[in-house]
C-alpha cells in the first residue's frame, strides 16, 4: 500500500456514488423534460429516479457504515453545536455525513419523496396513467390539480435546497481542506488524526 493510499478512508461505495450522480443527472434530465414539454421522456425519467430513491432507502439499511442511515442520525442539540462551530471556524471533522450534511439529505429525500408521489399521483388522475390508475375515480378534479400543482411547487422548493447543499459542499471542502466533490467520485476521503 501506497503512503497515498494510507493516507485516505474508502468513505462512498460504489452504490452511493452511483445513486448521487445518477440522481443529479436524472433530475437536471426530469426537469429539463418538463421544460421542453416532453412528457413522455419525463414520465419514463421520473420511473427512474422513483427506482433510484427506492434503491437508496434501501442501501440506507443494508449498505456500508457511512451510507446507513444510523451513522448520520444526529439530535437538534449535535446539529447546533456543529452549525455553531462552522461559524466559529471550528467544526468537527466527520468522514462520513456532518450533522448539516445529514439535515440537508434528509430534507432532500423526503422532498424527492414528495415530489415522486405527488407525480405519480398526478399521472394517475390527470393522465390516466401509471401504477396509481386505481386512484384515477377517486380523486375530484380540484384535488387532482392541487397535486400538479403541488409537484411544481416542490420542485422549485428543491432547486432552493441544492444551491444551499452546493455551498454547504463548498463551505465543508473549505473548511476541512478536503475536495468533497471528488470524494463523491472516488470514495475517498483524506484521513485525519481524529474521526468524529
């Protein structure tokens, strides 16, 4: 072994690596579709990040320590004190999610949950598609559009949230003298003379 690779912690396996871009390139591709108006790419786009989310929660139980969900569950006070010595300029290193860093996922999953059903939904009763037809009779015309409706608007809610995530990246990488981006294309992670 390499003092290079002495030097480093295999962090992001190749599961999660391959979920995080696949999402990122599936939801520029999602919303871009809708864009252009191209619904049947952005139905068939939507199916997918759908099947990737679902594979994520599920790696989040069964997949190495830093993608399972129990290493980066933290309490409100362990969020603080870790939002508070960011400020300081002091915060603790984590090899895996910080405490932010597992707000912001946690925030990002449920609101791509959201935003996955709620067009499920609406494909079902607008449309007359999809694995939700059953719902097609049951919905009244005001709440089928309440859920269009309320897809949009989630979706605009996360094109807030990923710049917030992209400086909470950018603000890590500085902060820790680590290339966090390449991390998240590698896996690893620079080792340092404490874990947190």
């Amino acid at each position: 072994m390499s003092d290079k690779e002495a030097a480093q912690v295999k962090v992001w396996d190749v599961p999660v690596r391959v979920f995080h871009w696949a999402l990122v390139a599936g939801f520029v591709a999602a919303y871009l579709s809708a864009e252009m108006h191209k619904m049947g790419l952005h139905v068939w786009v939507g199916y997918t990040l759908v099947a990737l989310l679902l594979f994520r929660v599920v790696w989040g139980f069964t997949g190495n320590q830093y993608a399972r969900f129990k290493s980066f569950i933290f309490t409100p006070q362990e969020t603080l004190a870790y939002v508070r010595a960011i400020r300081s300029g002091h915060a603790k290193h984590y090899y895996g999610h910080n405490p932010a860093g597992a707000l912001m996922v946690f925030a990002l999953l449920a609101l791509l949950l959201a935003i996955f059903g709620s067009g499920l939904v609406t494909l079902a009763v607008i449309d007359f598609e999809g694995p939700l037809l059953f719902l097609a009779n049951e919905v009244s015309d005001e709440t089928a559009y309440l859920f269009r409706d309320a897809h949009d608007w989630m979706v605009n809610i996360a094109l807030i949230l990923i710049p917030l995530h992209l400086l909470g990246v950018v603000s890590g990488s500085l902060q820790h003298k680590e290339n966090l981006v390449r991390a998240m294309v590698t896996g690893m992670k620079r080792k340092v003379p404490t874990e947190g």
